[in-house]
C-alpha cells in the first residue's frame, strides 16, 4: 500500500510539472466549512473546514485567508492568514477566534480561501476561490420580547477591558447602558444591539458591579442588566507553618496575601505518601486559613504542599515537617493549688494527650497582689491521657494571698508555650510575726511628770505573717532599788495609746499577736527628764518632693537615730510620723505625700543613747516657699525738708508664713510720676523717679530717706519677699517732705553779702584807678575815637553819624601851641629808641613825593613843610606852625599829616635844621597814622607816637585852615646846623 502511494505521488507530480511546462494552471484545493460553534462564556467562536483529499496526500503547506464579520452588513472584523501544513492523518483543520463583543449581540459570518504556500511546488500562486458564508446568527435577528444584556456574570481579572451589550426587542429604544452608577460612551450599535466598552475594571468595595441597561417601548421604560465579577487568581499562600497538639494530627495555617474577591478552594499534597486532603474547614479568620492533616503512627517527616485554585488561576506552597519538631501542647485542664505550709504549695493539672514518648518543660507562675510575677519550672516526663503532673512551689510569704496559673512545652525540641491553664487562688498559711512593731514616742510635760503618748506602725503583711489580734503595751519606771511595771492589751485596729509616767527613766516594750504567737518587742527607753535644754532650730532645704536633713555625727549614739515630723503641723492631731535612721548615717531626704507648699515643718533628730532617746538637733523648713500674703504696715515717724524715716510692722516670725522672710523692699515714687518699671537700688537717691530700695535682713524694720526734696510728695509702699516671691503692694501712704525756711535764709543772706563784696570791690577799683577812669569816661581833651559811645554800631554813632565835627575833610594847621613838654632827655631818647627799632621792620616807607624841613629857634618852633602830593590823596598838612616853649628844657613834638608823620627832635638853646628825606625810616606804622586835622582839638594818647613813647602832649590848636586843593611852596633853606643836632636818616 505505501509502495503504491508513492507511486502515486510520483506521478501526481510528474503530471503537474508536465502541465507547467505545457503552459497549464495549478490545481488549487478550494476550502469547504463543515461547522461553526460559539463558547458563550469564554466568547470563543470555533470554526471547522475541509479541503480536497488530494492535499492531505500530498501533503503540501497551505495558507488559508479566514474573513470574519459581524451583522447584516457583514462589516469586517477580522482579515487573517492561517497557515498549515497538511498530513496524511488530518480529517478537519480548525481556527478559534475570540471575540471582545459578545458573540449573542449580533451576527457573525466567515468565509474561507486557500492558496498552496510549497516549496515543492513552482513559484506561480493562485487563490482559491472563496468559500460559502457561514453565519451564526446573533439575537438581535430574533424575535424577542425582553432586552438582553452580554455578557451574563461574567468573571474578569482585575485590570480586565471589557465590552457589554444590549439587545432590545423591535420598536425599542435604548436610552443609556451604566456600569457601576458610571455612564459610557457607545462603541457599536446597530438596529437593536448597543455596545460599551468598560476600561481597566476595579474589584468594587461591595463585591460586585452591575450593569444596567434602560430602555423604553410605548413610553414605558424598563430596567435590565447582568453582574459582573472581577477578582483575582489566588496569591502564594504565605507564612506557611505546621504543628502538631496531640500527635494525632496536624493543623496547617497560612495567610492567603491578596484578597483574590472570588471562591477559592486549597488542598493539601503530602509529596512522601501521595496523599491528597481537600481543606472543608472554613478559614480560621480573615487573614488566616487552616487545614488538617492526619499523623501516620509510622511516618516522621512529611513534604506538605497547599494549593490554592480559583476561576482565574491557581498557586501553592510547600514545607518540610519533622512531627517531633513541631509539638505545640494542649492547654492545662482541671488545674489545683493545694498547701503543704505556709511558705508552700503544690499544683495540679492533666493535658488530655497522650505526650509519652516525649519530655515536658513546664511553667507555673506565681502572683501576687501588687507584685510583680515570679516564676517556677518544672521538667517532667511525658504521660498518658489518663495521668495529670503535678509541682510544688515554695519561697512563699505566710498568710499571703497567691494566685498560679501553669503553662507546657516540650523540653528537648522547643516549639511553643501552651495556652495558659485557669487561675487559681490561695492564701497561704499563718506564722509568728518576723518583726517588732515601728514604735516611737511623744512627750508632753504634765504635774509631776509627763504624759507619753506611745505609737506604732502597723505591721505590713511581708512581716505580719499573719492576722493581727491584738498588741500589747508594756512600761516600767525605774527608781534606786525600785521598778514600776503596767502592761496594756490594745486592739488591733488601734496604733497609739497616752500613758503618764513620772520623770524617772522609763523602759517601753510594744508587741503583736497572730493566731501562732507574739512578735519581737520593740524597746524604747526614755531617759531621766531633767529641765529641757535650748536648742537652736537649723533651716533645711528642699530637694525635689522631699527635704534634705543632715546632723552631726553623734559618737554616743549606738543603736541609730529617729526623725519625727508632723504631717499636719497646724492641725490638732499633728499626724506625727518618724523615720529610723541607722548610727553611721547623717542625713536622710524626708518624702511625703502629706507635704503641702507654703507650710512650715518642723524636724526633731533623736539619738539613741546608751539611757534612752535624746533630742540633738531641731530644724525647720518648707517643701516649697510661696510669696507672702501679707505686706508691712508702714508708719512715718519723721519728716523734713529732706529728710523722711519710716518704720512698719511685719510678723516675720510668724509659724503661719508661707516662706522664710529674707527681707524687705521699699518703694518709693514721686506723687506725679508714672511708674512702669521700678529702678532696684540697694539704697536710696533722688535722681529717679521710681525706686525700689532692697533691705536684705528681716530684723530690720524702719528706712530713712535722705537727700529728697523740700516740699515734695512721695508714695511709700513697704512689701517683704521670701525665697518664693513678694507680698502683694497693699498699703501704700503719702508723705510729702516740709519746706526747707533754713535753706531761704542761707539764701537771703547769700545775696546780702555778696551784693555788699561786689558794690566794695567796685568802690575800692574806682578809688585805685580813678585816673584811669577819669581818662577813660571823661578826658579833659575829648577823643571822639576813644568814647565808648560814638563806637560803631552804638545808637548815638547811628544818631549823628551827619554831624559836622565827625565829618572827615582836608586841613591845614596853621599854628599849635604846646601845653607840657617832657623834661626828662634820658626818658625821652630811651623811648625814641624803641620806636626807631620798631619801625625798622616795619613795612611802611614814606611816599617819593614827600619833602619836610624843620628849623628849629631859641623858645620858638618854626617849621616850614613843602608838600608835593596829589590832592586826590585827600591829605592835610602843616604849611606854618609856631611854637611857644614853655621852659628851657629839651622837647619833642610829633607833627603828623593825615596820612603820614614826621618826628622832630630838639634840645633847649640850639638850633636844628632837621630833614626827612624820602628815603627816611619812620618811627610810626602806616596803621598808627592819624590825622590831627580832623578837629579843632585832639588828644595824642592814641596817636602813634604816643603809644611808642608813652608820654602825652598836651596841644592846642590854635588856629587851622582845611583847603580842598594843597598849595605848593618853595623849600626854605638854613646856613647854618648847630653841629649837637643828632640826624637821623
């Protein structure tokens, strides 16, 4: 039969190729669709065709063209190529085609052509011709009387894209599709069918999305849609851990991860055996599942394997299990506590599991109220369901409530604490008290001796060991040869009682009972009380919420010292309380609850001696100091001009003060002013107007202002300070300071005495210089340049600044007669002298224009000067002058033009000729120039050579003509020089 195929083939191909080169056509194998089907839920379409049998025998490579689609209007959808290389054993080829749009909202057609796509064969392709349609009709072509929405609950993955639709009878009209209360754009629609198309799907927080489809005929409009069902596949189980309780079984839990919104089943597959177990039980909680799985009695180890599977796919975990390793044991049952003694216990419970072949650590915790839990282990042998274990407990407290509670594990391979048994309670048993009461005494001088008022403590439960029924309270007095006892039986609800003893030396016994016995005695002796000695109360400080106490070291003290103290030292029961302190301590912080601030507490340090307790040291402090509620109240003693002193009141001292006192502040103001802030001085001065002076010492209680001012109102105010602030300013006084009369009469008297010095220190100047004033207010010979009141500027100067005598004008002196001369050559010659070196560096030099000549006769002057200046110099000058000489002595005169000067010099009985030529030094600057023509009188004591020579010369004028135009004169020779005549040049 193969012998023949081959044949056959052979000659199928020769034939062909005997056709190509004859110039025909290839066969081709046009395709036939045999079937066509729909997966609704997955919306799959499969498709089934043939092709001619010749194919499948030669076995050649086809391409098949598939066209696909949708409605009436066969609107393409799909064009694909499927290529397939055919067998001899093929009978049907196949394509599966999965659509978006759910193939129930329209029609779907296909067609089918081939083409053979071989190497064997020459390059020349033909087509097929295309096959039949086929068509699967959709149910918008059906005659339907309700809508229908595709696809029907549906479940997507998270993240899915998917595409709804609504198919509506005839004559419908579809309003709008939502999905999830949301309205979506339309992305195909025909006659009756509607499509949307939903992006990225959410799982919704209520489980599930509904799509609803609106749609009305004959106005009526109705309601259709579907559910849709979005999840996840199930995550990796996780946290995966296996044990066992019983040995029976073992429990497996995990966590699921991702909340997967969708039914999921697991399994368990233990990989040694081959076993399979479906997980029925419901998961433990919402993030923890839970399955079991049978123990074989043979089998140790087990590789277990949890799957997990739902309708989007499926995961699993695995884990390895040694059943030894992983005991987790049941909780204790049926749990007991029974007494052995009063420090000891046993316990009692059963574990319903049979724990034989293994060994049990155990736990039994103890507790006690208000402490913290002990704990107590035990190891013991694993037993039968049947047996219970048992432990006992010891270290306990007597007569003390307990409660116990026990735990198991197993001992060699440690996995887990069981669950926790039941409590159960316990008071322990009774026992002698371990501890003699806390006593201490309180005495109170009384008539012939003192009343003592014994307390004690009651004895916590640590060392009561029991119930107190009563105490008993033994004193007894001792005399020489002589002792006095009294014994008292005291409730037990009572902690004091006042006995009276006398002032001999006293010993005190106080005891407890329980329903075993008597507790030690606690002893206090109370020496022989003699007169009280003074002991001066120390401050202490606070430290914290407690007070810092320290002593001094006592080397008599032998058996420790005691602190007392009141709670409530201002209240009628004092809640005295006391601490005991040991012999080689010397300070103890005081703590309690009682301490309240601004109170004052007082501390007594007693020393146990050889003979009884003695008092060695009090003090007195405050938890915390507080301001003052109270301020001084001020009283002024004392006012002056200056001066005010106040005193005030204040009970520093006062057990009732908040804080010790530390001193005082004192403010102090002027009436008017405004005071934001007060200037802290530590004593007094009026340079401001707001003090506040500090007085650190509280004894003081009295201030003097000093240095204030007369007549001035001032507000006082006193507050006191303590370490924790200052009274409040309540009380605030004006005082003003008196008038200071004394102070005016100073004054007065000031005044008196000093005008009197003045007006005699005037009177005694003028007396001494009453020539200078003579000279100065009233001359002989007024100077208009000298008086004080024709100055510039002076109301008079401006009043007759027109007045002819003033007036400056050309002038010619014709004569002059001298009054006084000065008879003294010596002084005169001397002076002349320094006038010559004075002018000598001058800068001034006599005019070129300028000629003089003097001749000088027995007792007369003559001389005669010859001008050649310009008049528009406006100079006056001497044209002829005669001189009468009163006396016989050698003279000087100075003659000065208005704007230049020239000396002579002469001596009694000679005759000089004397000339100044233009190159003459000169005696006066050009700024002592000054013009004696400008009156008919003038005084030479400010001319220029009366300040060089010092001597004033009296001259009168005798006559004088002023010419607005100078004349010219001829020089006047002489023949003869008298050869004394001293020139100079």
């Amino acid at each position: 039969m193969a012998l023949i195929q081959i044949i056959q083939t052979m000659f199928t191909a020769a034939l062909v190729g005997f056709k190509e080169c004859q110039g025909y056509e290839f066969t081709t194998y046009p395709p036939q669709i045999v079937n066509m089907s729909t997966d609704s839920f997955l919306q799959q379409l499969f498709v089934e065709w043939n092709v001619s049998h010749l194919a499948y025998e030669a076995q050649v490579n086809m391409t098949f063209q598939i066209q696909l689609t949708r409605s009436e209007n066969l609107e393409l959808v799909v064009m694909k190529n499927y290529s397939k290389s055919l067998k001899k054993t093929d009978t049907v080829l196949r394509w599966v085609w999965e659509s978006d749009l759910p193939l129930e909202c329209t029609s779907h057609s296909i067609r089918i052509r081939s083409i053979v796509d071989d190497k064997k064969y020459l390059d020349a392709k033909i087509w097929s011709e295309w096959s039949e349609w086929k068509t699967i009709w959709g149910l918008d072509t059906a005659n339907i009387t309700e809508a229908s929405v595709f696809p029907d609950e549906k479940i997507v993955k998270e993240g899915t894209n998917i595409t709804f639709c609504c198919i509506i009878p005839k004559g419908a009209r579809i309003q709008r599709m939502t999905y999830g209360q949301k309205i979506f754009p339309v992305i195909f629609k025909n006659n009756r069918t509607t499509a949307i198309k939903v992006h990225n799907v959410p799982i919704p927080k209520n489980g599930n999305s509904n799509l609803i489809c609106t749609w009305t005929m004959n106005k009526t409009r109705t309601h259709d849609g579907t559910v849709l069902f979005v999840g996840n596949p199930p995550d990796v189980p996780r946290n995966l851990t296996c044990e066992t309780q019983d040995l029976r079984e073992m429990i497996c839990s995990w966590h699921p991860g991702k909340a997967t919104n969708l039914i999921t089943e697991y399994s368990i597959f233990e990989q040694f055996s081959g076993k399979y177990s479906p997980c029925t039980e419901s998961r433990e909680s919402s993030s923890s599942y839970r399955c079991k799985w049978v123990i074989n009695s043979t089998q140790e180890n087990y590789n277990l394997t949890v799957k997990a599977k739902n309708y989007l796919g499926e995961s699993e975990s695995s884990i390895f299990v040694d059943v030894f390793h992983k005991v987790h044991p049941l909780q204790p049952s049926e749990f007991k506590v029974a007494a052995i003694n009063a420090t000891a216990v046993t316990v009692y419970w059963c574990l319903n599991a049979n724990y034989s072949i293994i060994q049990l650590l155990c736990q039994t915790e103890i507790y006690m109220k208000n402490k913290t839990a002990k704990l107590h282990y035990s190891s013991l042998e694993g037993q039968l369901p049947s047996i219970c274990y048992s432990t006992a407990v010891g270290n306990l407290h007597p007569y003390t409530n307990y409660s116990f509670r026990t735990r198991c594990a197993t001992a060699k391979h440690f996995w887990k604490w069981s669950a926790w048994s039941e409590k159960e309670s316990l008071v322990t048993d009774q026992m002698v008290p371990s501890m003699a009461p806390d006593t201490w005494i309180q005495i109170v001088e009384g008539n012939g001796g003192h009343n003592v008022k014994i307390l004690w403590k009651t004895l916590p439960d640590s060392v009561a060991n029991g119930r107190i029924d009563h105490y008993s309270i033994r004193w007894t007095t001792s005399q020489v040869g002589k002792s006095d006892s009294t014994v008292k039986y005291i409730p037990a609800n009572t902690t004091n009682i006042t006995v009276f003893i006398s002032n001999e030396q006293c010993r005190i016994e106080v005891k407890a009972r329980t329903s075993v016995g008597w507790s030690p005695p606690s002893v206090i002796l109370i020496p022989h009380i003699t007169e009280n000695e003074v002991i001066e109360e120390g401050r202490v400080s606070a430290t914290g919420d407690g007070l810092c106490l320290s002593w001094k070291h006592d080397p008599y003290v032998i058996d420790g010292y005691v602190v007392d103290w009141c709670n409530s030292p201002f209240s009628p029961g004092c809640d005295l309380q006391w601490k005991k302190i040991p012999s080689n301590a010397t300070s103890v912080i005081i703590k309690s609850a009682k301490f309240k601030p601004g109170l004052r507490y007082r501390f007594g340090i007693y020393g146990f001696k050889i003979d009884g307790a003695h008092l060695l040291e009090k003090k007195v402090g405050y938890i915390k100091e507080l301001a003052p509620e109270m301020s001084p109240s001020i009283h002024i003693t004392e006012t002056k001009p200056h001066i005010i002193v106040m005193n005030w009141t204040y009970p520093a001292n006062d057990e009732m003060q908040p804080g010790f006192i530390k001193g005082y502040y004192v403010y102090v103001r002027r009436r008017h002013a405004t005071c934001i802030q007060y200037s802290e001085r530590n004593s007094f001065s009026d340079s401001t107007d707001c003090q506040k002076i500090k007085i650190e010492e509280p004894k003081q209680k009295s201030y003097v202002l000093r240095d204030l001012k007369p007549n001035t109102e001032y507000l006082l105010m006193v507050t006191a300070f303590t370490a924790g602030g200052e009274s409040p300013g309540e009380s605030t006084i004006q005082v003003g300071t008196t008038n200071d009369n004394e102070a005016v009469v100073y004054k007065v008297i000031f005044w008196v005495f000093g005008i009197a010095a003045v007006m005699v220190s005037l009177v005694t100047l003028g007396i001494w210089k009453k020539t200078w004033f003579k000279m100065t207010l009233c001359p002989d010979i007024p100077n208009p340049n000298k008086s004080m009141v024709l100055k510039l500027g002076s109301p008079l100067m401006k009043a007759h600044a027109e007045s002819p005598t003033l007036k400056m004008s050309p002038c010619i002196i014709n004569k002059l007669e001298v009054l006084r001369l000065i008879r003294d050559q010596v002084t005169l010659d001397a002076k002349l002298h320094k006038i010559i070196s004075a002018e000598k560096s001058s800068s001034f030099m006599f005019p070129e224009e300028y000629q003089f000549e003097a001749k000088y006769q027995p007792f007369h002057y003559v001389s005669q000067m010859y001008p050649t200046c310009n008049s528009e110099q406006n100079l006056g000058f001497v044209t002829h002058l005669t001189a009468s000489i009163i006396g016989t002595e050698s003279f000087t005169d100075v003659l000065y033009p208005c704007n230049m000067s020239a000396w002579i010099t002469s001596q009694n009985h000679l005759n000089m000729d004397f000339e100044i030529n233009q190159y003459s030094e000169h005696i006066i600057n050009h700024h002592q120039l000054c013009s004696i023509a400008q009156s008919d009188y003038a005084s030479t004591k400010d001319n220029c050579f009366e300040h060089s020579s010092g001597y004033k010369p009296q001259v009168q004028i005798i006559s004088s003509v002023c010419k607005e135009e100078i004349p010219s004169f001829s020089n006047t020779t002489h023949t003869e020089e008298p050869s004394d005549v001293k020139k100079i040049s």
